[in-house]
C-alpha cells in the first residue's frame, strides 16, 4: 500500500469500527447457533466478509481489506476480549482472502463478479478450516453439505449486502479523491 493517505486510514477505520461492533453482534449469535444447531454455523459467517468488501467496494484500492479486516477484528476484541483471536484471526485471514483475486490482477479490474467469486472461494476455505477446528466430519455426508453451502452462501450474501452500502456511501461523495476507477487495465492493442 503505497501512498496510504490519512483521509484513507481513517476511511478504513470507520468501516472497520462499524465492522467490528457487527462482528461482535454476530459472535454471540454465533456462539448460541454453534451450540444449539452447530450445523448453521456457516450460516452468519457472511458477517466476517462485510467490512472488507464495502472498502474494497468503495475504494478499489489495494490492501484495503487486509486494513479494515485488522481495524473490525481490534475492535470486536475489545468488546469480547475472550474471543480475542477468534475476532482479529478472522478479520486478518478473511481479509487477506479479500485481497488474493485483485491482487492476482494487480489491482486494476474490479467488478462484480470477482467480488462473488472471491467471497465464494474465501468462504469454503475459511469453512474448511472451521470444519477441521470443531472436528465436524463426525456430521452425516447431508449434514456436510449443508455445512459447506452455507460457508459458501452466507459471504455471497454479505458481500451483496456489502456492495449495496458501499454504493450508497459512494452517493455521499465521502470517498471521492480515494475513489480508483473500476476498469484501470491497459487498452488492447489495435490491429
């Protein structure tokens, strides 16, 4: 992240800060589902993806996610600091998986689709894990698949969710000047 102004940091933040209390939100339904129906877990893991694609989304800049991941996992732990890794190991790795697929294209194309495709595949990594952490392949083969399709889901639908806020906060023209284009790859040759 070159050239990281402060009008930049403090962007990421703010959507880090109201990440991370929506964060903190989702733990404690997450905590009561994993124990009541653990099998729905994947169901709100969606939450996770959302500060990270409204900066990416407003911002199209590289790291962004990977920044307001950091900021919404420091300020979920502060509020449930039992849960200290839980929070800043997801909004660091999540956001890291954010960033692979533009940074695979340096950070110069972002449309939809990628965002779609990226929460699809973050998501079914980040369930893979999970599943191997709560030891879940002792569910029945159903059971997986309906464990996995949430995991795929759930950041589907919050990184739609989190496109819609990052158009609606792009209205404001708060972000104007921080703002990189949607398409900044080179013109094909002409024959």
């Amino acid at each position: 992240m070159r050239n990281v102004s402060t009008r930049l940091l403090l962007t990421c933040a703010a959507i880090g800060v109201a990440g991370g209390l929506v964060f903190v939100v989702s733990g404690y339904l997450n905590g009561v589902m994993s124990a009541a129906v653990p099998i729905l877990y994947g169901s709100l893991v969606g939450v996770y993806f959302l500060p990270g694609v409204v900066s990416q989304s407003l911002l199209r800049r590289g790291g962004v996610a990977l920044l307001t991941g950091l900021f919404a996992g420091l300020i979920a732990a502060a509020f449930s600091p039992q849960w200290f890794l839980r929070y800043f190991g997801a909004g660091l790795a999540i956001g890291l998986l954010q960033e692979v697929p533009f940074l695979i294209g340096r950070y110069r194309y972002w449309r939809g689709w990628v965002f779609y495709l990226a929460a699809a595949i973050a998501g079914l990594i980040f369930g893979a894990g999970v599943f191997v952490a709560i030891g879940a392949e002792k569910f029945e083969p159903l059971a997986n698949i309906v464990y996995f399709g949430l995991f795929v889901v759930s950041p589907m639908i919050f990184t739609w969710l989190g496109r819609i806020l990052a158009a609606r906060i792009d209205k404001t023209g708060v972000a104007r000047g921080l703002q990189r284009e949607v398409d900044r790859r080179a013109p094909l040759p002409t024959s």
